[in-house]
C-alpha cells in the first residue's frame, strides 16, 4: 500500500498545482489557491530525504508554472520578429517550456 501511495503523490503534487495555477490573475479564481496549498503542503510536511522533497517540490512547481505561463502563449504569432507561423509556435512552446522547467527547479 505504501508504493502506491508515493506513486500517487507526483501525481496529487501535479494537480495541487494546476489548481494554485487557476489562481493566476489571467483565470482570477483565487479561491483555488487554497485547495491548491494545502493538499501539497500535507505531502510535503513528512520528513523525507532532501532529494525526495526537491522532487516533490519539482512537480508542485511544474504543475503550478503550466497554467500560470499559459499566457506566453499569447506572445505568438512572432512574426515580427521575422519568424513564419511553424517557427513562431515552436519559439512559443520552447520558452513556455524552459519557464516551466525553470520554476520546476526554483520551487523544488
């Protein structure tokens, strides 16, 4: 039971932090914020190894920064920047990703 509990985790990590993302001034559902807070820090309250809570807090992290970048999709189209349609939507998908990755890595 316990190894299907810390599969699960991740996963609850993930979601807690889709919902403190649905907080973000763009969706303005504050309320979220909350269910977002304290499911994660119920998880992270357990002593564990620092690697552990590093990674824990890596996808609590990746999970909030997915929706709360969500608007760096509106920078495209980029074509002002000389790049065509394909081109423009890959450079917007590379930087949303590098800042999720990022704010992973900060938050954990």
């Amino acid at each position: 039971m316990s190894t299907w509990k810390h599969r699960l985790q991740p996963v609850c990590l993930i979601l807690a932090g889709l919902l403190l993302g649905l907080s973000a001034p763009g969706f303005g559902l504050w309320p979220l914020a909350w269910l977002g807070l304290i499911p994660a820090l119920g998880i992270l309250a357990k002593p564990r190894k620092p690697i552990q809570m590093g990674l824990l807090g890596a996808y609590f992290g990746a999970g909030f920064a997915a929706l709360y970048y969500a608007w760096f999709f509106n920078l495209h189209p980029l074509t002002w920047l000389g790049f065509g349609e394909t081109e423009s939507r890959l450079v917007t998908l590379a930087g949303w990703f590098i800042l999720v990755l990022e704010t992973a890595g900060i938050v954990g």
